[in-house]
C-alpha cells in the first residue's frame, strides 16, 4: 500500500514537472506580436503577473507565481517597460523579469553641450519635449531642490553616457544628471575653489568657457591662466563664446556684430563672468580652472588649427593677430585657386567627354 502510495507521488511529481517544463519551454503562440508591457513603479510580483497575464503572455497564472517564487522574482521587481518579442516562452519572460532587463536610452551628454543640444537629445527619445525641457531647465523650485545658484541647470549636466529608462520622469532624468555633476565635484575641488574665492557656480561659468575655447587638452590650463589673470586685473574676459549665447550655436561663425551685441552674458560687454556656465564643462575644463598654468599670459588667438598664440602684452597679441589674419587669407587664397583649379579640370572633362561622345 505505502509503495503503491509513493509510486504514485512520484508519477504525479514527474507529470507536474512534465507539465512545468511544457508550459515553460513552449513559445507564445504564433503570431504574437512584439509589444512593451508596462510594470508600473510599486506593483508587486502578483500584479506583473495579472498584467502579463491580460496581455496573454503567460499561460498559467499560478505556475508563473509558484516559479518567482523559487527565483526570488516575489520579493521585488523593477518597475519600467519590457520589450516581450513572439518568439519567446514563459521562462524567458520570466528571466527577463528577474534580469529587471526594462528598455533604456543611451543618452550621451558631450562636453561643450548646451541645453539646446541636450534637450534635443533628450526629446528624440520622449523623455521630454523641448517645451517642458526649457521651463524645467529654468524652474525656481527645481533649481532650489537641486541648490543651484543659476539662472538654469546650464553647466550642471556632467558630459557622460546616461542609461535612461523608457518613461522616466524629466525631473528625475536631470536629477541623474546633476547628481553625477556632484559626485565628480569633488571635496577637494570645492576645498580648491574656497581658496581662489569661487563659488560652484562661477567655477563651473569659468570651466564652461574654457571648455568652448580649448581643443587641445594641453591649453586648457593656459586659457584658464588667461581668463584668471583678467578676473584679478578686473578686465572684461572678452570669450568669443559667451558673446553668443542663447542667440546661436557657437559652431557657426561669430561675427563683430555678435561682439557688440547687449546680452547679460556678453563678456565683450560685462565684467566677470556671466551669470552662469555657458555650456557643460568635463572634468578636464573643471580642474583646469581650479589650477590655472602659473603663467602671464592676457591675450590669445587662434592659430586655426586647433592650438593658440598666448600673449602677455596687447602689442604681442596684435603681431599674433595679424599673423593669423596673413595665415588666414593664404589659406583662402590656396583653397580659391584649389577651387578654381577644379572648375578647370571640369570643364576640360567634359570637353573630351563631349568630342568622344561625337566620335561614336
């Protein structure tokens, strides 16, 4: 009796595990289209699995319960949005469950982004529109929960590539963002900053403009001694950058008439610094204008080619100015003859390709 008892446990036993692995192994049913499902923020293991349970994604309700509990699924599962494809069964709905494998954005902040340009990024993935990006960006509460002493978070996004789950909030997205600002802003860089008398917010308006002018790693401590050594002598830093701010992008061409034009962030036209950062500084731009170069240099221009011409006096700055306005006008000349040279070997292109088309 107590034998046939147990021969029949066991026989139970292997067709329940039988009947678990068939459920767990077997494909959603053909046709099934590819679809996001939603685990809302707070639902419990017993919510996800009516949600999934509705979408027709699992097949018994009870297994799939019986089964998170033995992974330890029960106990927590991320909130977010899964991408559940027709080719996959129970047990890899489940694993992607307890993998919290939810959809996310890679959303790459580059040094020197303003944003302008880290809104656009931020809306081509709906995380939020341009609209609600710019009345964030500049909201008193927000800025006062994150301490920020700026007209906006301008300069306060730290360069970095930021996996951004699908259906974040906005204001959480930014928060990330400025939280890992914070983190890089080290004890020693605020210490650093006491000592030079800058608050965050005139290191990070310095550090944002460097991070404009430098290309070359190696001048970014040069160009921080310039614009410190103008701040200590009280003269308008006059950046190029700044005269630009808000009205263009700094990649296209800054004209006289942007130097004379009456912005609060003009520094041809204010003395100091603007009134916040003009830009996300990196790390490298941050320190640099921490430990300015130990140098006297006042004045510099570009050499257009990446590098600058440093200066201590204005009379050595206009020798290296107009050094640059000769460099300048031969290579235009040269890329003028380039061009003219082209139009040459067209024309006489299509001449004999003309005379050869009439031969035949």
């Amino acid at each position: 009796m107590k034998r046939n008892i147990i021969i029949t446990i066991f026989c139970l036993v292997f067709l329940y595990t039988a009947y678990a692995a068939m459920e767990f192994m077997v494909p959603l049913p053909e046709g099934t289209k590819t679809r996001e499902v939603q685990i809302p923020k707070g639902a419990t293991f017993r919510q996800a699995v009516d949600i999934l349970a509705k979408e027709n994604l699992i097949r018994d309700k009870n297994l799939f319960i019986f089964a998170g509990r033995l992974t330890g699924l029960h106990k927590k599962i991320r909130a977010g949005y899964y991408s559940i494809t027709g080719a996959m069964n129970p047990l890899s709905v489940l694993m992607l469950l307890k993998n919290g494998q939810i959809i996310e954005y890679d959303i790459t902040i580059v040094e020197g982004d303003s944003l302008l340009e880290i809104g656009e990024k931020l809306a081509e993935r709906n995380i939020v529109d341009r609209e609600g990006f710019e009345e964030l960006s500049t909201d008193k509460s927000f800025l006062r929960a994150y301490n920020i002493d700026a007209p906006s978070i301008e300069g306060y996004i730290f360069p970095d590539t930021y996996k951004l789950p699908k259906g974040i909030e906005p204001e959480n997205a930014l928060g990330m963002m400025i939280n890992s600002l914070r983190e890089k802003y080290s004890e020693k860089l605020r210490t650093r900053a006491a000592e030079l008398g800058f608050s965050e917010r005139e290191v990070l308006a310095l550090a944002s403009i460097i991070e404009k002018e430098a290309i070359i790693n190696s001048e970014r401590p040069l160009i921080s001694a310039v614009y410190n050594n103008r701040l200590k002598k009280r003269m308008q830093l006059q950046a190029d950058p700044t005269a630009v701010y808000g009205i263009k992008r700094s990649s296209e061409r800054i004209t006289m008439s942007d130097l004379k034009r009456k912005t609060p962030y003009n520094t041809y036209l204010i003395k100091g610094l603007p009134p916040g950062p003009i830009a996300s500084p990196g790390i490298k731009s941050i320190v640099a204008a921490l430990y300015p170069a130990d140098v006297a240099y006042i004045y510099f221009v570009s050499n257009n080619d990446g590098s600058h011409q440093f200066s201590v006096t204005a009379d050595e700055h206009l020798k290296a100015v107009a050094a640059y306005r000769e460099k300048r006008q031969k290579e235009k000349q040269m890329e003028q003859e380039i061009e003219k040279q082209k139009e040459i070997e067209n024309k006489n292109n299509k001449k004999n390709g003309a005379k050869d088309h009439g031969r035949s």
